[in-house]
C-alpha cells in the first residue's frame, strides 16, 4: 500500500477524475447527435452540453418556497457521490489509487448514496411528480442493484477480488479467455446499466411527458446550478457505466504504466471504446420503444437471470477441481 | 480486567438502585424523571466503560456470586464477547437514560403508572446485563427470564388499548416457548458436561447427533427472541407499543442480547461446529433479510416499521454468523472470523441507528403526538436538529457510504465473495446468491427509508397538529445526538473497531483478523489488500476534497442568488399538502412487484354519498401460513381435553389418583 | 484444470453450452408463441454449432453430417412446421404468460444446481470440462421436463419436450463424440414423427376441446367430480 502516498498515482487519479468530468457532457452530445442522425435529423452540435451547464450556470437559482435545506444541499451531495464514483473506475490507465480506497461495492455504494438524496430531493418539495419519480426511481434501482452486484461478483471471484484494478489486471494478464460468466455478466450489467442510466427503454431521459418520466420528475423543480449539477451528475453516471462495461469486459489498451505514450494510447482507446458503445446505446435506443413501468421490472428480472447463469455458469463450467 | 467486571457489577447495582427510586415515583413523580433516569443513563456508561475496557484488555474475568443454589453459585464470565455486548447495552442504554426524562414528562400526568415504567425499565436493563455476564447456565437463564418478563410489563405499558394487551401477550408466550427451547438446549448441554457451569460444557464432547439438537434448540430459541422469519410475528407487535425509549432498548438492544445467546451457545459452548448449521442459518438469515425489509415497506406506522426493519437487520446479522458457520465447518478458520466479526460489527452498527430511529420516532411522537407516516410531512422544517440525526440514522441503516451500515454490509459481502476457497461447488453457487438477496435487501432498505424520511420530514404537513410541532428539548436531542456520533465514527473509523473487535473471535475461536488491519488506520483490508480494500476516512476526505474544488469552481463570477418562488410542478396549480405522494402511494410500486409474497386485501367500495373509499391492508404471511393453523391445532387440542372438565369433584380426584399412580410407578 | 488452460476451441464449446442452457430459460419463460419457437430454433443451431466444433476438434467426420442433420431439422423444419401449425390454428399473436415466473425461474435454477451436484461424482472418471456440460444438459433435459410441468400449452408442452431432446442430444455429442450414426438417424427420425404427430393432436384436441390448453384435456375423466 505505500506507493500510494506516493504523489504520482494520486496525480494521475486527479487526472482521470478530472477527465470524467470533462468527457461527460461530450458523451451526451455524440450520444444525442448520433440519435437525431439515426431519426434523419441534423441534431444539435456536439458542444452543445458544454454551453447548456454554462448557460444553467450562469442562472439565477429558482428554489420553491416550501423547500427545506435538504433541497438545496441534494445537488452538492449528488454531484459529488457520483464523481467519486466515477473517480474509483479506471478510465485511461489500471494503476488507480482510488480504485484502492473504494472497491466496486463501495462504488455501488456511492451511486447509492447519490440515488437517496436524488429521491428524498424530489419528495422534498410535495409535488405528486417528485415523490412518483422518487418512488419509482428506487424501485428500478433496487431491482438493478442485485442484478449488478451478481454480475460484479461473478467477475470478482474469477478475479478473486473486488478491487477494480486488480479485476482488469487479472484480464488482461489472463490474455483472451472466453468465459461463458463474463458473457452473460456482461448482458447483465448493460441491462443494469441502461435501467440505471434512465435510458430508453426504462425511462427516456429526453421526454417532459408527466407520467412516464422517473428521472426527470425527481429534478423537475431544480433550476441554475442545481439544474446543472444534477444534470451534469447523469452525465458522468452515463461514462460511469460505459467505462466500467469497456474496461472490465474489454480492457485492452488500458495503460498498465505511467509512460506517457501509453497514456495517450490508453486515452486514444478509452474515447473509442466510448463512442462505439454511445453508438450501440443510440441504435437500440432508437429500435427499442420506451416500456411500460411495470414492464421495467420483466427487463431487471432478465437482467438477475443473466447475472445468475452466468454465475452458475463461473462455477459449473469454468472452476476444475 | 478485573476493573471492568466492578464497572458491570456497578452497572448492574445502579440498573436495578434506579428500578429502586421509581417505586417511590407514585408520590413523587418527578422522581422517576430526576433521579431514576439520569442514574439508568449512568448504568449504561458504566456499562460501556466495562465493555471497552474488557474489548481492550482481551482477557477474562471470573466471579463467584454468594447467590443461587446450594450446589449451583451463580457465577460471573466476562471475557471480550460479553464486554462487547455489554458496550453495546451500555451505549443505548445511556442515550436512552438521556432521552427520557422529557419524554416521560410527556406522559407523566395522563399515566398512572409511572413506578412500573421505572422500576421495570431498570430490572430490564439489569436483566440484560446479567445475561452477558451470566457464567452459567441457571443465571443465564434467570436472567433471561427477568428480561423477559420486565419487558412484558413495559410491552403493556399502555395498556389501556386492548390491541397493546394482546401484543404483550403475545410476546409473553412467544418469550416462553423461546425460553424453553433454551432451556432444552443447555440441557443436552450440561447433560454432556455434568454440569451447568460454561466452564464445565465447553469441556464437553458431544456426539455430532446430540450437538445438532442442541444446535437446533438454540437456534429455535435465540432465533425466537431475536425475531427470526417466521418466528418474528410478536416483534413487530410488541415493539412498537412501548414507549419509545423503551421500544430503542427492545429493538436495538435486546435482539441483541439474543445475538450474544446464540453466538455464546453456538460459537462457543457447543464445540464442533457441522457446515449443515450454517447452511440452515443463512437461510433463514435471508429470509429473514428479505421479507423483513418487504414487510417493513408495506408499514405506514412508523414504529411498527421500524420493529420490521429490525427483522431486517437481524437477518443480515444471521447471514453473517451463517457464513461464519459454514466457513467454521469446512476448516477455514479466518474467514469464519472474518465473518463473525462481520456479523458483530452489524450487531453494534444495529443497535447504534435502531436505537437513534425509535428515539426519532420518539421525538416526533413527543412533539406531533403522531406515529402514522400519512399524516405527517415537512418535519425538517419544524424540527430541524431531530431532522438531521434522524436523517444520520436513516442514511446508515440504508448502507450508504461513508456510514456504519455500510461498513458491516461491506465486511459481509467480502466475506461471502471467499466462497471460492470451499470445496462444494454447491455451496460456491449458493454464498453469492445469498450475497445478492443481501444486495437486494439493502437496496430495499434504502428505499424504505426514503419513504420514512421523504414523507415524514420532507414535503408539507399533512395534518394541522404536526403542523404545529415544535423542536423537543435539548436533552432529548443529546440523546439522539450519542447515537448519531456513534454511526459516524463507526462508519468512518472502521479499522480501529475491527481491530478492536477481532480479540472475539481470538478468544472465542482461537483466530483473529490479524490481515484486517495490518496496513495502517486508513484500510480495511479483510483478506488481502489485493482483494479488497475500503477506506473510509479516504473517502470522507475525497467527498469533502471534491466538495470544496465543486464549490470553488463555480463561486467565481457566476450568480450566487437564490429567488424564491412557487413550486412549478409541471405548471400545474400550487400543490396542496393533500396532493402528495403518500406513504402507501410510495410503497405501491413493490407490493405490486413483490405481490406474491404479502396477503394483501385491497377493495374500493362507494358509498351511499358516492364517494369511492380505497381499503388496502396487507397482512403477514406468517399468520395464515404458520401461527394459524398451529393456533387451530392447539384449539382443537384443547377441545378434547375440556371434556375431562365435567364439574364433577370426584371424577378430578380420580384423574389425581391415576396422576398420583402413575408418577409414583414412573420413579419407583 | 481451469478455463484458462483449455484450448480456445473448448472454451468456445462451453460458451455455447452455456448459452444453450440461456435458451432454456428464454424457452421456459416466453409468453409470446412464436417468440419461444424462434428461441427453440435458436437453440437447435446453437447445438449444431456445438456438433461442427466436436467435429473440428475430435476429428469424427460423422458429425459434420448429424451437424448437418440437427440444422435442417430443428432449425429449419421443426419450426417452419409449427410456425404453419400455429398459423394454420391463427396463434400468431398468441400470449400466454408464465404464472409466477420468479418462482418457476427459481424452480430452474435450483434444478441447474441439483443437476451440477448430480454430475459432481463424474469428476472421479472424466475430464472436468466432460462432467461441465454433462450437467449443463442435464439440466436442459429437466427444464425441458419443468416447462411440459408448467405450460398448458400445446405447442409449448412440444417446445419442451423437443429442448428435452436437445440436451440428451448435447450430452451425447460432448461427451462420447456422438451417437453411432444409424442411431442418430433413427431419433431424428423418431423426432419429425413424434413433430407429425403433434400436428395432427393439436388438430384434432383444437377441434374437440376448442383450445390448445392440456389443461382442458382434464374433462376427459371419466370422474365428474373434476370438472369446475
């Protein structure tokens, strides 16, 4: 553990922190820009989330009057679980510190904390809208949460650890393995990912249609820089996920040291991977029709199938005695 | 060490000196309020103080009492397993002795009976104590009885309601089935030892058979007292209608004391541990976990939601001892420490955010004079301070990060993600689907209690006298307060307890967690740091590091203003308090998903004005499933006995006679 | 032995495998009629990919053929067969879902487990890589069962057994290279009878039931008491 009071890795770590912020709304722009294409329509520039948190920061915030401090706090409390979050996963290089101070759980964990003061901020206000978001937005989570942690210990134990760093090194060191676990593992945790992440064909992120929104009723009454935070928050969750899809399952490419021109690879290669999977995301998004909410629940049940096959199949099919 | 046994016994002499003062509250009531309380907040600190210092000390310490029976002195044990229950006891047992005095103001005129609420409170907590320190087998069960049955008195406090007398009853027989199989227990056990000192049974060598029964009768027993599915049905009764501080003491602290039960009969006394126990552990464990939570969503009184998520968390605690068992029976004995500690890092974390809610609740309860979730609504606002703890407590029983729940729920999950190191590769498929209804549980957990704090302290109030409340009073507060430090520095110091903690299962199963610790402070590595590593403190000074460049980032030159105005709501007319999400409304999503597992009677009737009424009660499977039938059963029994009642006095003294014959020939 | 040791080909064969047994579960659990053939279809060419991958591997050229033979029959025939049966009796948009998935699924599982621990004792004999997929079929052999257990339907009562078939068949090629030829030709042959048949049953139980609910098959007691 000493070379973590080292300055390097910590250093790097900022980096890549910072660097999920930067990337994020950018992720936001390919991913609607690639969708306005599949629908025939120009769509907005790729910078265009950039100017939207500018613009909402620049605001005056608006805040109900029936609102308690809690409202106020929720964003800071989001937007920062999430990004320490993001922090623990890593993005252009294996060699993370915080992926040291917090392991997948605790990353799970985080997102979780994000999630209750999401709900408790929309119930805050005593709209109908916030305390239905609120509801239901812990109703899909906690149906995601053991579908995801399955498929995250199904890797864990092929890694025998639940150290993110050290799961991908494990990967990488093991060269190309096909494991009936990490296929199904990997449905799983794209199907948690997308129930999540709010998209298509749980919620759509892009809809103001009353009773079929979930994220944005809890955020309905945020303005300015609440407003921004909380949406810049969901954009970061989005390169949460796609970076642990890309990473753990797909970890080629991924700097293993701190030599700059793998660095730049590992950079080059992550902002591929990304892209390619925002392309994936923007397809099925735009085949798929938005479900149903009682629906949504036959959808997180696969994904628990999924995640128990394939850890039924780490243990039947993959571990000799 | 010898120190912290006179700090227990002083616990104990000032539990029961302050169930001494309340007799005399009846001509002076504000005795019960002055003197016996703040004495029972000292017998909890001079309880803690013994459990630290016994958890530090890592010895043990022996005593012979000059009571009992001729040939059975009742003795004193305390070695690090009792002194970490005493802790426990002590902890909120103190916060609750801080807590009460307002509260019992609160019902100091409209109760009569204020000498019972003291003097049964004190011999509760005396009762308590002795069990942890009890050396054998007939103190141990003494005391368990005085615990039993101080409570039922305090479970009957209000008796006025006849539904609370029912609940105390009900409590009362379950305690007493409990108690028996218990008492069954030790008796193959000291049947094997020749005596019923622990000294002498944990010399003992059972046969597997004989250990089995053994094992099975405590789990029957503890599981009972400690609210285990499908033997939980009085907990969530008799918990609720006690007064609140007394309801943090059942729930936080007594179930608890079961815990400590089992682990001492199973862990310790009974020697050769089989993995088919720990098999049938976790599985109950589980059941426990899940439908506990899913119970516990379906409440909209808040105590009685609390007592369910109590069910909930003693699961977690049983999956813990589960997964300690299992890895106990196959050999591997640093994971089954791992897990025990994992399993009483749980018990402490429970028993600190259980007893801080039920003080919350008491506090509402006080100032609103509300237990129902439906009515109230934007306490935050009215009650600022109980708002905060309450939201400590909520945000820890949720497994949140950086908080105590989390930490115990991390430690199982790294437990049980060793499965692979077993052999059967049954059992290697088993373990992970256990850790995802953990997973699922505490995903539940969280949404349960957003519910809880969503309706209750956020949005508007629902009715005009919790509009009306106003904050408790600050010793109330300072009550809260103990507890809610307690989950923040159990959350962010976890290596400093863990290292603490694993002198228990050193002394216990001769294997500590020497690799937990062993890089400093700041990680909690529980096998190896390649494995798995969590630091806590690391991430609360991320969180803030985060916090501040956020908050610096965007101070600069951007408007900093803040406009109030009306809610938007879609554009929709000013909300009123009467258009917000309900507590049954929030919870409607689950019993929809999870229908299949609640007995739920929902109709909508309209009545002679035409107005529609929504009726929805969901009811515990339990009943129908289990007590039911065994009620009918027992009924039906007693049917055929009541005919021997013909009213005639010779035909009983014939029965007597035929008694009398057959005893005689059964021991001649 | 773990995966990492085993040649890529292996590893592959289990991938499969194990996603013949997802196809299971698809199978078991689709409301949709002619989704849940179009699943059957799919595992049927997910076993012949297994077969052409034993061939490639153990060298017994008679596989390549019963490959061959399991393609155009249980890709091809069987389900253009009862995609026409289920068009003929107007099935098309025909829904029926599973009463109480979560527990039918669990039903499943433990039966993929139970079937592991069935095949556990093989390890004594056998490669371990042999006894994995000897529980993996196992255990579509009993989801197979399960599903004939849990769906009234007609045409689905056929899915299962005709998944029943599918992982004796995997069991065979996986673990003893195949069947003797004349053997296999024989239980495919039996199989497109046994499809015949089932034509002709759902026709005629369709016209003297009105459905093709074998539950309804229960009013042909003799008992009178039976009938609701």
């Amino acid at each position: 553990m000493d070379y973590l009071l080292t300055f390097l890795p910590w250093l790097l770590a900022a980096v890549q922190a910072l660097l999920y912020l930067a990337l994020a709304p950018l992720l936001a722009g390919w991913l609607r820009r690639i969708k306005a294409r599949l629908q025939n329509r120009r769509g907005p520039s790729l910078w265009q989330p950039y100017r939207d948190l500018y613009k909402l920061f620049g605001k005056e915030a608006r805040v109900a009057t029936t609102a308690s401090p809690l409202f106020r706090a929720a964003p800071y409390i989001v937007f920062v679980a999430t990004w320490l979050a993001a922090a623990t996963v890593p993005l252009i290089a294996v060699d993370l510190p915080t992926a040291m101070v917090a392991d997948i759980i605790v990353l799970a964990g985080l997102l979780a904390l994000a999630r209750f003061f999401l709900a408790l901020a929309g119930m805050d206000i005593g709209t109908a809208f916030g305390g239905m978001g609120a509801s239901r937005e812990m109703l899909v989570s906690a149906l995601a949460e053991p579908a995801m942690l399955m498929a995250v210990f199904t890797l864990a134990m092929t890694a025998h650890s639940t150290n993110l760093a050290s799961m991908i090194d494990a990967q990488l060191a093991a060269g190309l393995v096909l494991r009936p676990s990490f296929l199904f593992a990997l449905g799983a945790l794209v199907l948690v990912a997308i129930a999540e992440t709010g998209r298509i064909p749980v919620d759509n992120p892009a809809t103001h249609l009353e009773l079929t929104m979930i994220h944005e009723a809890m955020i309905l009454e945020y303005s300015g820089r609440h407003l921004a935070l909380m949406e810049w928050a969901a954009q970061i969750k989005l390169v949460l996920y796609g970076a642990l899809i890309a990473n753990v399952f797909f970890p080629w490419g991924i700097a293993q040291s701190t030599a700059p021109t793998a660095l730049a690879t590992g950079a080059l290669v992550i902002l591929l991977k990304l892209l390619a999977l925002a392309v994936a995301l923007a397809i099925s998004e735009t085949v798929l029709a938005k479900m149903r909410f009682f629906r949504a629940p036959a959808l997180l049940n696969l994904a628990l199938l999924l995640a128990l096959l394939g850890l039924l199949g780490h243990v039947i099919l993959e571990v000799g005695s | 060490m010898d120190q912290a046994l006179s700090f227990a016994l002083l616990a104990v002499g000032l539990a029961l000196a302050s169930s001494l003062v309340s007799c005399f509250a009846a001509r002076f009531p504000c005795l019960l309020r002055l003197v016996a309380l703040p004495v029972f907040a000292l017998a909890g600190l001079a309880a803690l103080v013994a459990g630290v210092v016994a958890l530090w000390d890592g010895g043990t310490a022996t005593m012979t009492l000059p009571l009992g029976l001729p040939w059975l002195p009742w003795q004193l044990h305390l070695d690090a397993l009792a002194g970490f229950f005493l802790a426990i006891i002590g902890i909120v047992g103190a916060a609750a002795g801080i807590f009460a005095p307002a509260y019992v103001r609160g019902i100091e005129r409209s109760s009569e009976s204020l000498p019972m609420l003291g003097g049964f409170t004190g011999l509760f907590l005396s009762g308590m104590l002795l069990v942890v320190l009890a050396g054998d087998a007939f103190l141990f069960m003494v005391a368990w009885e005085l615990m039993s049955l101080s409570s039922y008195f305090l479970v009957a406090f209000h008796h006025e309601h006849a539904a609370n007398r029912r609940a105390a009853f009900l409590y009362l027989l379950m305690a007493h089935i409990g108690g028996l199989s218990i008492l069954l227990g030790y008796g193959v056990l000291a049947s094997f030892g020749g005596g019923f000192a622990f000294t002498a049974m944990r010399a003992a060598e059972l046969t597997p058979g004989w250990a089995s029964v053994a094992f099975a009768l405590a789990f029957v027993g503890f599981g009972m007292k400690a609210g285990l599915v499908p033997l939980h049905a009085w907990l969530p009764e008799a918990h609720p209608v006690a007064p609140s501080h007394i309801s943090a003491l059942m729930s936080g602290v007594m179930l608890k004391v079961a815990v400590y039960g089992f682990i001492r009969f199973v862990f310790d006394l009974t020697g050769e541990i089989q993995w088919q126990w720990g098999v049938a552990v976790l599985a109950i464990g589980s059941l426990s976990a899940l439908m506990g939570v899913l119970y516990a969503l379906m409440q909209h009184d808040l105590k009685r939601l609390l007592a369910y998520s109590s069910v909930e968390n003693l699961g977690i605690i049983f999956i813990g001892l589960g997964l300690s068992l299992l890895y106990l029976g196959t050999g591997h004995r640093l994971l089954g420490a791992l897990a025990l500690v994992a399993a009483l890092y749980h018990s402490l974390n429970h028993a600190l955010f259980k007893g801080l809610l039920f003080l919350g609740a008491g506090a509402i309860l006080h100032s609103a004079h509300e237990r129902d979730l439906e009515h109230m609504g934007g306490l935050l606002r009215r009650m600022p301070w109980t708002g905060l703890l309450f939201l400590i407590g909520c945000l820890s029983i949720a497994a949140l990060p950086p908080f105590n729940g989390f930490v115990s729920e991390w430690l199982t999950f790294q437990a049980s993600l060793q499965a692979w190191q077993l052999d059967s590769g049954v059992l290697r498929a088993l373990i992970p689907i256990v850790a995802a209804t953990l997973a699922l549980t505490g995903a539940l957990a969280a949404l349960c209690f957003v519910k809880v704090y969503g309706i209750a302290f956020l949005g508007q109030a629902r009715t005009r006298h919790v509009r009306r409340a106003r904050p408790v009073p600050s010793s109330m507060r300072a009550g809260q307060a103990v507890l809610a430090v307690g989950c923040v520095l159990l959350g962010v110091l976890p290596t400093a307890v863990v290292a603490l903690l694993s002198v228990i299962p050193e002394q216990i199963l001769g294997h500590g967690l020497p690799q937990a610790t062993a890089h400093g402070w700041l990680w909690l590595t529980p096998v190896a740091p390649e494995t798995g590593s969590y630091s806590a403190p690391l991430v609360v000074a991320l969180l803030a590091a985060m916090a501040v460049a956020a908050a610096w980032l965007w101070r600069r030159g951007v408007v900093r203003r803040v406009r109030r105005g009306d809610p938007w709501d879609c554009g929709f007319a000013m909300p009123s308090s009467r258009m917000q999400y309900t507590a049954t409304a929030f919870a409607q999503p689950v019993r929809r998903v999870f229908g299949l597992l609640f007995r739920i009677d929902e109709s909508v009737e309209t009545d002679n004005k035409g107005v529609l009424r929504h009726r929805l009660a969901v009811h515990d499977r339990a009943w129908t499933l289990l007590y039911l039938p065994i009620a009918r059963l027992v009924d039906a029994g007693v049917r055929r006995i009541v005919r021997l009642q013909s009213g005639n006095v010779r035909i009983y003294l014939g029965w007597t006679l035929a008694t009398l014959l057959v005893l005689l020939w059964i021991i001649s | 032995m773990t995966l990492a040791e085993l040649p890529l080909l292996q590893q592959l064969l289990l991938v499969l495998a194990a996603l013949v047994l997802f196809t299971s579960f698809v199978l078991l659990e689709q409301a949709r009629l002619v989704s849940a053939i179009h699943a059957f279809a799919w595992q049927g060419a997910l076993i012949a990919a297994i077969t052409v991958i034993v061939a490639t591997g153990g060298g017994a050229k008679h596989l390549y053929f019963s490959a061959l033979l399991t393609f155009m029959l249980k890709v091809l025939l069987i389900p253009w067969m009862l995609h026409r049966q289920v068009q003929r009796l107007d099935l098309e948009r025909h829904t029926q879902a599973l009463r109480r998935p979560a527990l039918v699924i669990m039903a499943a599982v433990a039966l993929v487990v139970f079937s592991y621990w069935l095949a556990l004792p093989m390890v004594a004999q056998e490669l371990t890589f042999t006894r994995n997929i000897v529980a993996v079929s196992l255990a579509i052999v009993l989801i197979g069962l399960l599903m004939m257990v849990f769906r009234p339907q007609a045409v689905l009562q056929v899915l299962g057994f005709m998944s029943m078939e599918n992982g004796l068949f995997l069991a065979a090629v996986s673990t003893t290279q195949g069947m003797p030829l004349l053997v296999e030709l024989g239980v495919a042959f039996d199989v497109l009878v046994a499809m015949v048949l089932f034509g002709v049953f759902f026709l005629q139980i369709r016209d003297s039931i009105e459905s093709l609910d074998v539950d309804r098959l229960n009013r042909l007691t003799e008992t009178v008491e039976n009938e609701r």
